[in-house]
C-alpha cells in the first residue's frame, strides 16, 4: 500500500480529518498543537497527563476517541520524550511510532502536527520530509508470497497530510520519490530467492526503464556468454554452480548535459548464498536470500533519483549472481583471471561478493569513466561484528568523498561509520601463486574485503558501503531495511544541488 502524503493548512481542533496526531513533551509539556486541542477540548490533554495515562515517553501513544470541542474524530497523542536534547534520531523515532499507531486504527487518513516540533540544525522541509519517509516505511507490508486474503470491511490508512509551510514542498517532493526508492529495494530484496534470481532482477530493471523512457533511462543486461567473451573470469567463476546464470544489469539515467560524465553506483546482488564449496551453516542461511541487498539499494536509489528528475547522469551497475555448490563449482585453491587481468587465488568460496564485483567495478570504470564510484555491498559478518546493525561501514581513500556520504548519512538519518582503508592491511592478502588472494584471514576483515575492491578501482574516485549489518532486520520475520537507498539518493541530491 503506497501513503499518499500532502501538505495541509489548517487549526489541530477545527480540522476535518478521521485522526490528528499531536506531541507532547515529558512532564507534561505540550506542543502548541497539543495545547490547543487540549483547550478547545476542556483539558482533556492535561487531565490524562495528570493522572499519568498520558507520560511522554519517546515513542508512546495515546488515542482520545471522540473528544469534545474538537472536530476530528480522534485524537493521537505521542509522546516526544525530553524537550532537552530532542533531537534528529528521536524526531525520526516518534514518527515511526505515531505512524504505526496510525496504521493501526480503522482510519483512511490522518493530519500530523509532528512536524511543529523544532529540531535544532534542521527546518521545515527537512522536518517533512524525515516525517513522510517514517510512515511510508511504517506503512510498508510484505505480502507478495502469501494467499491473497479477502479485503478487510476495515479503513486502511491511505492519506497523511503534514501540517508545516508552503517552503516545506520541496521536502515533501523528496519524501516521495525517496519513499518509492526505499520500497522498490525493500520489495526486491523480501522476495524469495526461487522469484529474486539473477534473471528476475534484470527484468524489474528492463521494466523500470521501458516505463522511464521519457526520463532518459535505458537498460542492457549482459548475460554469461557475453560477459565469457568479455573476460569475467572472477565473476562467472562464482555464478557455475548455479542453474540460475548470472546477469550484468546496467541502468543508465541521462539527467545532465550529454558530455558530463556521470555518477556510478555499483551493488553486489548475490541472490541466494549457500556459501558454495565453502557451505555455511544451516541455521540463518535463509537470511542469506538478502545477500542483494546492496543491489536493491543501488537499484532502489537509482529509482529515487529518476523520480527527482536530478540533473546529473547516472549509471547503476548490478552483478547478480547465485553462489551454490554443484560439481562445476569454483573450488577453494583456483585460480580466477579478472576483467582487469589480476588474478585472484580463492582461498574461501564464501568471500564471493567481491569477487563479482571486482569484475563489475573494473567494467564500471572502463565503460563510463564515471566522475565517481560507489559500491554498496553486504559484504562481510566482520563488519556487523565491528559496527552492529546501526551504522553502515564506508571505506574511501578520498577524504572528501568520505565527508561527503557521511554527511549525506546524517542528513538522511541512514548512517555510515568510516574504517581505515590504509595501505598496512594489504599485505594480508598476498598469495603465494596470484597476484591477490580473495581473504585476509580473521583480522580486521571488512578492511580487508575494502582492500581487496581497492585494487580494482585504482585510479577511481572510489568509496565502499559495507551493509551487511544494515540492510536487513534479523529474525524469522525480519524485512529488508532499504538502506542505504536514503543515504545515497541524499548525496546524490547534495551532487545535484
């Protein structure tokens, strides 16, 4: 179900809406929102306040059904926390829950006057647009693979409008196209691996961009022969195990002016990881269907940035590809000849990421001679180990470029960390009978795995994403984030702007 957000002027007791969400702050301090409907309302705020129904906590709800005074049918008050210290994590935080809140009721729309709340070093726009992408995400239901269930007699929340200026537009104009991008990478990335396969990707591709053609987007997918006769050594070695044979999917968007060279996202898209030779454990290897999640996060940015209509050129590049043991399986020990001509000594056939991107990077870089180059990728457990599910791990050994993602990642509230890419760590994957082996054993492993992509895009305006902590919830039930979707399509826009 896709939110259909605008802009609304208008009082919080006189507007015509089945749900207002207002704030309230800890000790009882009330939003101007919220101190207005409390008034015309008879106090009904400040009474459940006192008798501690109502507390403030960061997150918590309250539903007033049918007050009197107010025109609204109901009235949901969220708790906003500490008004000291209210800061951009928390606004993104009562958001999401109010808009949980929302989903909840038997309720087709809803105004919010969350967007009041003043968060320090962000405006009306920004406020907005944090807001909206916090209840598309809340509004989001994974439901392609289960019986289709009868409709429910029930409203579903349909439309949210957000209280705030006419100069808050522009954020909204965002949230949008922003919103879609997430959901096409969280919808790719959900699916199971007997539908998301290599060639399934590259048909959602091609289809983005037969209905896009007017934006200036076209799609070429190289298949096994022609990336064979191009010289994918490294690539296909991963993909011969499979039944499902890997593809190169290449989306180009001509947004700017026709000499410009133009911006390159690559992301690993491994669809389904057993680990190969190299056979990981049975228990949470049906995670594993997520290994494309850097994939749909290039993919879903892409869309974003389509959808902005940004004038720059973009080219999205997506080796997708499934890793499984079979008896033509590459084998720990062989030898692999990449695109570029370095080989590559496989030293573990579960260190296969980088060993299909390596090849698409090398053809990123040939083909496009891009201004820059980003890959994202969930590359390595050691990075969820070193940075948890919170933080993305980023490794470039551009100072600038650094700067310039980590401020897209605060700014989107999709956060990167930055490792050392320094050039100490490189001797742990030397080898004995290639130029590079494809591991650097149990220490500092995502550095290493930054190593490894390094040699491949010297010369590059370069910068690496390591998701594998962030690309997915973990559990039985845990979905596909869309990160770092937010991140990327903000430094995009940063580029644009």
């Amino acid at each position: 179900m896709t939110l259909q957000f605008s802009l609304v002027s208008a009082a919080p007791e006189t507007v015509d809406t089945p749900c207002v969400v207002v704030g309230v702050y800890e000790n009882g301090l009330l939003t101007s929102a919220a101190a207005r409907v409390d008034s015309a309302a008879d106090g009904a705020i400040k009474r459940q306040v006192e008798s501690g129904d109502i507390n403030g906590k960061a997150g918590s709800s309250t539903l007033l059904f049918a007050p009197q005074g107010v025109q609204a049918k109901r009235v949901l008050v969220i708790g906003l926390g500490g008004q000291k210290g209210f800061d951009a994590a928390r606004f993104q935080k009562v958001n999401l829950e109010a808009s949980r809140a929302l989903t909840r009721l038997p309720i087709d729309g809803a105004v919010s006057f969350l967007a009041e709340a003043d968060v320090p070093g962000h405006d009306a726009a920004w406020r907005v647009r944090t807001a909206a992408l916090a209840a598309d995400y809340a509004a989001y239901r994974y439901t392609a693979t289960f019986k289709p269930r009868e409709k429910s007699g029930q409203p579903e929340l349909r439309s949210l409008g957000f209280v705030a200026d006419a100069h808050a537009q522009v954020g909204l104009d965002q949230a949008v196209a922003m919103a879609e991008g997430v959901r096409f990478a969280r919808e790719l990335a959900n699916l199971p691996p007997n539908i998301c396969n290599p060639a399934y990707i590259a048909e959602q591709a091609a289809k983005f961009a037969e209905a896009h053609v007017a934006n200036q987007v076209s799609c070429k997918v190289l298949d096994h022969e022609e990336m064979q006769r191009l010289g994918f050594g490294s690539l296909l070695a991963v993909g011969r195990g499979s039944a499902n044979k890997p593809k190169l999917v290449v989306l180009e968007y001509k947004g700017g002016a026709a000499d410009e060279k133009p911006y390159a996202l690559v992301g690993k898209g491994i669809t389904f990881d057993t680990g190969g030779i190299s056979l990981k454990p049975g228990p949470g290897m049906e995670e594993m269907k997520f290994d494309m999640g850097g994939a749909a996060g290039v993919l879903g940015a892409f869309v974003s940035a389509v959808k902005l209509g940004l004038k720059i050129n973009l080219v999205c590049v997506v080796p997708a590809v499934e890793n499984m043991p079979d008896g033509d399986s590459y084998r720990p020990s062989d030898v692999l000849t990449s695109l570029s001509g370095l080989t590559i000594e496989v030293l573990n056939t579960d260190a296969e990421g980088r060993l299909i991107l390596c090849d698409a990077l090398t053809y990123t870089a040939q083909t496009f001679q891009p201004k820059v180059l980003i890959d994202a990728a969930t590359l390595t457990g050691a990075c969820v180990i070193a940075l948890g599910k919170h933080a993305s791990g980023l490794m470039s050994k551009h100072d600038d470029l650094a700067e310039e993602l980590l401020r897209a990642g605060e700014l989107s509230l999709d956060r990167a960390w930055r490792l050392p890419l320094w050039d100490d760590y490189q001797v742990q994957l030397d080898s004995g009978f290639a130029d590079v082996a494809n591991i650097g054993g149990k220490n500092a492993g995502a550095i290493t795995a930054g190593c490894f992509l390094s040699r491949f895009t010297e010369g590059q305006r370069w910068a690496h994403l390591d998701i594998a902590g962030t690309a997915w919830d973990e559990g039985r039930k845990g979905l596909a984030t869309g990160r770092p979707v937010s991140l990327l399509a903000q430094w995009l826009i940063d580029r644009a702007g």
